[in-house]
C-alpha cells in the first residue's frame, strides 16, 4: 500500500544553485524564494552557511535568509557544517539547521576537509548548541548507494553512523545518493535495513537522477512506506565536491507523477512552474526537468 501523501523538502535553492557556476544575484534568489512559497510547499532549504570560499554562489547565505518573505506555514532550512556556520544560520534565524556528513571517508575528506570520527564532535556542537536555541535538526548522510571516490558503500557504515547522528539529537535523516548511482533493488536493501533500525517517519530519501533511476527509486521507498523525498525544482543541482553529480530528483517531475497517482503533496503545480520559469530565466539556460524539457519545447 502507497502513502496517501508525500511531503516534499525543496532544496533547489541549496542543493540546486550550490553547483552553478554563474552567480546568481542575492535579489533574484528572493524572489524565487518567494515564489516557492507560495506554491503550497511546506519545507525549503533556501541556502547554505558553509565557508563561502568552498560554495562561492552561496556567499550571500545571510541577505538570502533576512530577506525572504517568510511564511509562516513554511519550514526554512539551511545547511550548517560547524560552530561559525550555526552562528550565521542563527543571526538569520533559521528555522531549522541541518547538519551533514558522509558513510564514505574518501568523500567526507574532500567534502568537509575532516575524517569521519572527525566531524562526529562539530556535528555534534552543532546540534547542541542548535537545540538550545529551540531549533529543529536535520542530518544528511551522503554517499549512502556509492562514492565517487571509493565505490561501494558498505550498509553497516551507513547504519552506525545514522545510530550516533540520531543519539546525537537530529530530528530527521535524510538519506543520500548524492552521485545518483542507486536503482530500486538496492533501495529496498537498504531501506529494509534502515527501518529496521530507525522509526520510518523520521527518515527522507535525497535521490539525484543523475542517470535516471530517481523516480524509480522513490516508487520503491514508497512501497516500502517511506513519505518524505528531497527534491529540486526543474532538477537543479548537485555536489561539487562529488564528481559526477549532477541532477538533484526534479520537483516537478515527480509531483506530476504523484499527482498522476492520486497521492497528494499539497503543491499547486501551476504555481510550481511559475517558480521554475522565473530561476530559468534568471540562469538562462534549459531546465533539465522532463516537465521543463516538455514546455520549453513549446
Ligand atoms: P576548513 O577549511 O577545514 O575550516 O573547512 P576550518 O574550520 O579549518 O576554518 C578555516 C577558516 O574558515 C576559519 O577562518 C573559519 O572561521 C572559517 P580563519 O580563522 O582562517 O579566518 N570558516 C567559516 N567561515 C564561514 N562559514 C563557515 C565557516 N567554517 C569555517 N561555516 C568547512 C571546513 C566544513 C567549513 C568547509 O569544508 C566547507 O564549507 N565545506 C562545505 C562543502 C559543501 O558545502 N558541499 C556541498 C554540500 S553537501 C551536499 O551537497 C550533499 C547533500 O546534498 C546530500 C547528498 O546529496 O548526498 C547535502
Ligand atoms: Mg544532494
């Protein structure tokens, strides 16, 4: 038996933009912000407070989070790597902070320039120091279905690490394939594994579509009772700090399928694509989304 509904976290503005090379101005992330809020969504991660040296388009994390219009019926998140991000993500007021890390040591290295055993104590001050300030915690682990560096992953790594990041205090985890490497089979292998271990409703699936299994992959987590998916708007983004991963899952292209279903998101997807027209615009270029291949052609 399906969900009868799905909630989906956006996180084009964050995972999506983090991997344009062009600048996009602060002003025109508003904006697109603001149009994402009023599509019905519940839930945006609208930027990232990581050392602005390592993510240049994100440099303006702080204008982007003061200057939104901010709905009150809408979850803001941010991505926090440590102490001094938090400290950002707080003087902006974030709603919620979410930590990340990855069940592979080759790309944790490159990713956040720490050993694993290294970052549990950041994360963990993150958390802390987050919760005393009344804010709810996210964690993503990355790299979960391969590493761009290593290969396979092992689902024991996965689960260890996920066990210390929910003793830690994190409210949700979200489970990645950052490279878009994973296919249903495998999905069912290791969510079987996961909801053995952690209560279902406390874990999203972060799929990229790199090579086109995204959908695919979240059909199976739904069979399997999972309700939560990541995705980005027109299929936006992906890590630089990943080779290869391009594709975050598109919105839009999974709202039409469950919609197409039946299963409700609570997303207007007429307004949906207005947000998509105004962020191509600003990019100029192609969205890569079926649904954006399917109007721009006219
Ligand atoms: P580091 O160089 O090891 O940092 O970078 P450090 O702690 O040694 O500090 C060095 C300097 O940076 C210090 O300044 C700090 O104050 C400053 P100095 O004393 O030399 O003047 N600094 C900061 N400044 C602003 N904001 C900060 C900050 N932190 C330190 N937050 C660090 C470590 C983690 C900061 C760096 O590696 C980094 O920012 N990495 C982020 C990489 C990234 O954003 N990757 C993409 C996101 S992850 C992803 O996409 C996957 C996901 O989508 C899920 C999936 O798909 O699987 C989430
Ligand atoms: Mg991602």
């Amino acid at each position: 038996k399906l969900p009868e509904g799905i909630v989906i976290k956006e996180v084009g503005p964050r995972d999506g933009l983090q991997n344009e090379p062009e600048l996009i101005g602060t002003q025109d992330k508003i904006e697109w912000i603001n149009h994402l809020s009023s599509t019905g969504l519940s839930y945006i991660e609208i930027t990232s407070f990581v050392h602005p040296k390592w993510i240049p388009q994100l440099a303006d994390a702080l204008e982007v989070a003061k200057g939104i219009h901010r709905n009150k019926d809408i979850t803001y998140a941010a991505l926090v790597p440590n102490q001094k991000g938090l400290e950002r993500a707080l003087s902006a007021n974030i709603d919620e902070v979410s930590v990340f890390m990855s069940a592979s040591e080759t790309h944790n290295q490159k990713n956040i320039n720490k050993s694993i055993k290294e970052t549990y104590p950041v994360i963990e001050e993150v958390i802390k120091n987050a919760k005393r300030h009344h804010k709810s915690v996210r964690g993503y682990l990355s790299t979960v279905f391969g590493c761009p560096y290593e290969g396979k992953v092992s689902v024991k790594d996965v689960i260890t690490i996920s066990k210390t990041l929910f003793d830690m205090g994190i409210d949700e985890l979200s489970i990645g394939d950052t490279i878009g490497v994973a296919n249903p089979r495998q999905v069912e292998r290791v969510l079987i594994e996961i909801r053995e271990h952690f209560q279902q409703n406390h874990i999203a699936l972060h799929f990229h579509d790199t090579r086109g299994t995204a959908l695919a992959n979240c059909l199976t987590a739904m069979q399997l009772g999972f309700d939560t998916f990541d995705s980005s708007l027109g299929g936006l983004g992906g890590c630089p700090y990943a080779r290869g991963a391009s594709g975050n899952l598109a919105t839009d292209d999974l709202i039409y399928m469950l919609h197409g279903m039946g299963i409700s998101t609570g997303v207007d997807e007429a307004r949906l694509k207005e947000a998509a027209i105004y962020i191509q615009q600003k990019l100029q270029k192609s969205l890569s989304s079926h649904q954006m291949e399917i109007m721009n052609q006219g």
